[in-house]
C-alpha cells in the first residue's frame, strides 16, 4: 500500500441536505432508506417524482422527422425499396456498427429490399469508405448506400460515389468536421445546424430513428407512434445493444431504447442473442436465468461481438444476428467466444509490452500524452490497451501500428492508432490541432481513431502534447473517485441490493451506484482468476461480506488480515449453486482514517530520520525505530527461510504481516531501516524493485563469521540521532 498515488475521493450525496424528502419517499414507497437517498440523488424530490423516475415515465422518443435530412433520408430509402433498387448499408466493426447493419438489414428485408452489407475489415480496409470499395460496389449493382455508425467524415468517398451515380445517404453520431459529405441527406444529431432535441443517440438509435421515419412514410395512414411501437418490438433490442457498448449516456430517450432492449432480451425475443448468451456460459447447471443488465451487455456480450472485427472480420458477429436456424446461431455465437479469448490473450500481451514501453521510454513531467507505436501490435486490439493505459495512468494515450510485414520500415508507412482521453481533454479537438500531420481522424471526445505516416511520428507526438499542455487547467483529468452515499454495515441488505433493480437501466449519466463504507476489518486475502484478481472477506461487527476486487492481485492491494479498510464499491447479488448472497464490487480500497494516519507518520518519520533531520518524537515513536538483535535475526531467518522456498520478492508490508504471523511485531521504521542496514552490511542481498510501492527482492549471501550491527554507520547515526547510547556489546547477528 502506498500513499502518494491514492485516489482522491469525494462522497457526493446531494440527498443529505434533504432528509425530510428522504424519510418520506422510503415511507410511501416502501423502499430503504438507502434507496430513497439514492432518488432524492437522481432529482427525485418527492414520492411521485420517484415514481415516474422508476416507471421511467417523463422520458420520451422524440419524433424522427425533427432530425436534419431524416424525412428526405426515409423517403429515398422508401423509394429504393420499391423500384427494387440494390442497396447497400456500408457499416463500422465495432458493436455499434454490427447492429447498426444487422437492425437495418433485417429491417429492409422485411420490406422486400434487395439489400446487402459491407463492413470493411480493420486489417486491410481501415476504418470508413474506401474509393476502391465503392468501385466494387458500383461494378456489382449498387444503387443506393447508407452508411451507419460511419460516414460523416467521409467527404471526397461520398462526393466520388455521387459522382459515378451511386446515391448516399449518411447516417452517423460522430463528431463532425468543418465540411460536411454532399450526399442525398447526412442524418446525424450532433450536426450544428440539426435541431433534434437529444443528440447522445449511438450510430444504432440514429438507424432505429430512421427504420421509424421509413416505416412511417410506408404507412401514412398509421399514426407515429403506432409505426414506433412495430419498430420497438422488432429492434430495440439490437438497439439497446449497441447503445450500451458506445458508452452513450442512458439518459433521455435512450433510457428508454436500453430498458424496453434489456427486457426483449431477458425474455428471449431473439433467440440469435439468446444463443450468444448461453455460449457466453450465461446460465447456471441449475438452469436459473441470468439477469439481464446493461452491465451484463457491456462486459459479456459486448466484447464478444467486438472481438470479430478486432480479430477476424465483423461480418461474423452480424452473420450471428442474420441467422436463421438455432444450429448455424449456435456454431457462430461459439465461434465469437473462441475469438474473444484469442483477442484476450492478444491483448494481455500488448499489454505488458505497452507498459515496459511506457516505463522505458515516456516522460512523465513533461508529456500530458502517452503516445506509443509499434510494428507488430494488433490494430484491433489497441483501442482496448489504450483504454487499461489511460485508466492506470490517468493520461490520455494513443497507440499507434504500423504495418509488421518483416519489411525495411520505410517513412510512408502507414501507421492505424487508437486513443482515449480522459474528463476535459476533448482527443477530436486535439486531433484537430494535429490535422495537416495526420491522414485521416475522427471519433468522440474520450476515443478516437487516425491515421499517421511514420516520417510525421515524431511530429504528431510533439504537437500533441503540446496542444494538450496548452489547453489543460490545474485539475482537468485529475482522478476523483465519488461515491453518492454512505453505508453503515447494517444498511448493507439484500432488500437494498433487490431495490437497486429499480434504478435501471444504468450507464453513463445513470451510473450504478457507488458506495461507501469505512472500518472494515480484513479478515482474508484470497488470490483467484490465477492471481489476476482478488477476493477479500471483510467484516464488522456481526456482518461478513466477500468483496471482488477484480484487476486488482493481491500484490497490488498490498493489504493482510487484521488491517482495517475504507472501500468505495458497488453492491451485487451474486447467484451460485442456486444461492444467492451479497457481495461488494470494488472500486478502490485504502486503509482506514487512524490506520493510514499512523502509516502515513510512520513514512515520514522515516524520511526525516533517513535524511538526518531533527524532529519531534514520542518515546514509543522513538523505541520503534532502532532495532535490537532481537528484531534483525527475526527478519534474518524469516529471510532464509523464504529464500529457501524461492519466495524473493515482497512489500514492506508484507514482510510486516509475515514476521507478525511468526509472533514478531516489528513496526514499519525500523523495519525500513533494517532493510537498510542488511543491504550495507551485505548479510542479505537487498534489491528496491519498486521505491514507489516499496518491493525489494533478496537474495542469500553466505555469511561465514557473525557480524557486529554496529559496524553499521546508518544504523550508529540512526542511534546517535535519536539520542541512544548503548554499546555493541551482543549487538551482532
């Protein structure tokens, strides 16, 4: 456990300076206390505001026809399926893109269209329209493309296809540039000039508005809203999503889509997804159905989609959806799965190859932008590397591949790159800045894609950081962990874990709740998942709770039985064997208020005396930081004997905790100092592997006579500083 890095946390519970609404929402709505703070959080002041909030009653679907472009869009698409015109709905690979072209290919079918996809493969396509796609799809009968998910950057590819009589119509919820594509209608609510009230829609919501607006020029004489219902029953549920997996806030009208898709798919209208849920090992061999959350799509499902364009080609994912007989859904939802593991394995090791890169080669003090490239790294996999790196560090990063075909690196290489970013650092504006060394970008404010020569590299990572190091203030991007209420250990129920259902559909703008509860005693350290995450079990008082700390090995955590813990967490039910029982989702863990305090003094005691310094210290302060000969040989064979196991590398604090299991309390100074004094008087081999977290590793050495401590001159000064004058006399170990 170490300090200077700690999260900064923050409670945020608006609901404690309106008790009174609290107490009377709980009372009517026969909720817990918790619970209603929770809706007095989220705006709901009273008990009827609370309960349209639950009944999801003030949001609305907004009529299509009040986007830009959107009844010329519709009525050309109308007018394609009629005069049988072929008609290609040209799409992006990730999630979003997947059901954008599987909603809208079911949907065109349904009318009888004579429709076709393309979904261009990251490999070898890139991302976006290509010119020579275009040909191909001219050469093959093409009369009309739509785009989804993609398109509004695509200028000169719109203009060419218009140019040899292929019509386009761009349907898309990116970021858009200056110049928007002369095509028939570009449809797309973040348009300055479009007046559509919600402009959060996914590439999916902006398709399922248009499927709306089409079946509504199809059928005149149905009111709206009916034309809604049909499209709703049919799509929402590949609408929620994709929705879900592009991170859009679940605000709005899109509260909406996600909640009525979250039930379509928990009752199984679409047996292509029912198939992907049970390949993903979804149920249990007590066959209890798995709750269907928007946390459940975003990291079960979601990633196996996304895993096909990343690896393979994304067409597989929509396949999956376009199956038609429960056999061939069956071999693809499995084929997603083996994918997604091979792309988990790629990943794992980029990983690990991104971070010695970083720690080799990125400077910190000056470079607000990690930004690194490679010749063999997988172009599909690096948006999610990006994603570990800048939430681990904080930063924003871009990853960059080039093209490892064994050959000369040559300075127009092309190199495909993937970035996130973090809270107030907007990666499209800074892209922007960079755009005269860049050959293509686009994408949201926290993700974006581009395209980079090798010869501009080195250019591009100078003006980028020196963009962001400009346009940053004091603060923007510091990490601040909330939680919105505090729990005692006897609000901690399953009446309050059920009662959260009644909060869904979370995400972004909606976010599942995170609590906080302080002074949890640990009374078990659990490494699972092969050591990649760790379960603790915690108590206080009467109650004992399992906490996942998942990402998180227990050499990381640093933390043993007996220390006393704050945690910031989510609450779940966890279903298993057909028991259901409560457990905390960690989201960050530190020592409790009197604990760290006491360390935290302890670190800088250390320093000052390390450094010589003179400050005030209580007698027992004082007796815990010399050693006695006592204190060294108790480290000394606990050493030799770790040594002898091949046990080389621990924390300060973990050597605490083990000389206490052995009955020896040495507190954290002296054994510091200690340490230190075994490396000077080379008794044992002493190595700082990390200062920061302070981890060393050891090694015997052969010591043939004994050797007096002080011979010692940081152990003599430690002495003499602190005003101890006794002699060497049995002083040897």
């Amino acid at each position: 456990m170490y300090y200077n890095k700690l999260n900064k946390w923050k409670l945020n519970c608006i609901s404690d300076r309106h008790p009174e609404e609290v107490g009377r929402i709980s009372e009517k709505l026969g909720v817990t206390l918790p619970t209603a703070r929770l809706l007095v959080n989220r705006g709901c002041m009273n008990a009827d505001d609370a309960k349209r909030f639950i009944g999801k009653e003030e949001e609305q679907l907004y009529d299509p026809m009040l986007m830009l472009d959107m009844r010329t869009a519709a009525e050309r698409v109308a007018d394609a399926v009629a005069a049988e015109e072929r008609i290609i709905i040209y799409g992006d690979y990730d999630v979003d893109g997947v059901t954008s072209v599987a909603s809208l290919y079911l949907y065109l079918k349904s009318l009888g269209a004579d429709v076709g996809y393309h979904i261009p493969c990251r490999m070898t396509e890139g991302y976006g329209m290509s010119l020579s796609v275009i040909d191909k799809l001219r050469d093959e009968g093409c009369e009309l493309i739509i785009t989804v998910d993609t398109g509004i950057t695509a200028v000169e590819e719109v203009s060419y296809a218009q140019s040899i009589g292929i019509d386009v119509v761009v349907t898309d919820h990116h970021e858009c540039h200056d110049t928007i594509p002369d095509a028939i209608a570009v449809v797309n609510p973040r348009r300055p000039d479009c007046p559509y009230p919600f402009k959060e829609l996914a590439g999916v919501g902006v398709v399922f508005k248009l499927m709306c607006a089409i079946e509504s020029v199809m059928n005149p004489e149905d009111p709206l809203a009916v034309c809604v219902r049909r499209i709703s029953r049919e799509y929402c549920d590949l609408v929620a999503l994709g929705t879900i997996a592009d991170v859009m806030p679940v605000k709005d009208e899109n509260r909406l889509i996600v909640s009525y898709g979250l039930s379509l798919i928990e009752k199984g209208s679409r047996p292509t997804i029912t198939e992907l849920i049970n390949a993903s090992g979804s149920e249990s061999k007590y066959n209890t159905k798995k709750r269907i959350t928007a946390a459940y799509v975003g990291f079960t499902l979601a990633p196996r989609i996304n895993a096909a364009g990343r690896i393979k080609n994304a067409s597989i994912a929509v396949e999956l959806f376009l199956a038609e007989t429960a056999d061939e859904a069956k071999r693809l939802a499995k084929e997603l799965c083996v994918i997604n593991k091979q792309r988990q394995q790629e990943e794992n090791s980029i990983i690990e190859e991104a971070y010695a890169k970083i720690a080799a080669e990125h400077d910190f003090e000056n470079d607000p932008v990690i930004v690194l490239a490679d010749e063999k790294w997988h172009h599909g996999i690096i948006g999610i590397v990006s994603s570990r790196i800048t939430e681990k560090y904080g930063l924003p990063s871009i990853l960059i591949s080039f093209d490892g075909n064994g050959s000369t690196p040559a300075a127009d290489d092309a190199g495909k790159g993937s970035g996130r970013s973090i809270k107030g650092i907007n990666l499209v504006d800074a892209l922007t800045s960079c755009s005269d060394v860049l050959e293509k970008y686009g994408g949201h404010e926290l993700a974006a894609g581009l395209t980079v020569s090798r010869k501009n590299l080195p250019e591009f990572k100078r003006r980028i950081n020196e963009y962001v190091r400009e346009n940053t203030r004091p603060g923007d991007g510091e990490v601040v962990l909330e939680a919105e209420c505090s729990l005692e250990p006897d609000d901690i129920t399953m009446q309050l874990a059920s009662e959260l259902y009644y909060l869904e559909p979370y995400g972004t703008s909606n976010p599942v709740p995170v609590f906080l509860t302080e002074e949890l005693y640990v009374s078990e350290v659990i490494p699972i998942g092969g050591g990649k995450h760790t379960k603790l079990i915690l108590r206080c008082g009467n109650m004992i709770i399992t906490a996942m700390c998942f990402r998180m090995s227990s050499t990381e955590l640093d933390l043993y039985p007996g220390d006393l813990v704050d945690v910031l967490y989510n609450l779940d039910i966890n279903e298993f064997q057909g028991t259901r029982t409560l457990q905390m989702i960690v989201r960050d863990i530190r020592l409790s208020g009197k604990q760290l305090s006491s360390e935290i003094r302890d670190h800088e005691i250390f320093d000052s005396l390390y450094a010589g310094n003179v400050i005030s210290m209580t007698d027992a302060e004082k007796r815990d930081s010399v050693p006695d000969r006592n204190d060294f040989a108790a480290l000394y064979n606990l050493l030799k004997k770790e040594l002898r196991v091949e046990h080389e590398v621990f924390s300060i604090r973990a050597l605490a905790h083990l000389l206490q299991s052995c009955g020896y309390m040495i507190p954290y100074v002296k054994l510091k100092f200690m340490l230190l004094i075994f490396r000077e008087l080379n008794l044992i081999g002493v190595e700082e592997l990390d200062a920061e977290r302070e981890i060393y590793s050891f090694r015997y050495i052969f010591v043939k006579n004994k050797t007096s401590l002080d011979k010692s001159n940081i152990f003599r000064k430690l002495k003499a500083e602190l005003r101890i004058s006794e002699s060497g006399a049995g002083n040897s170990i």
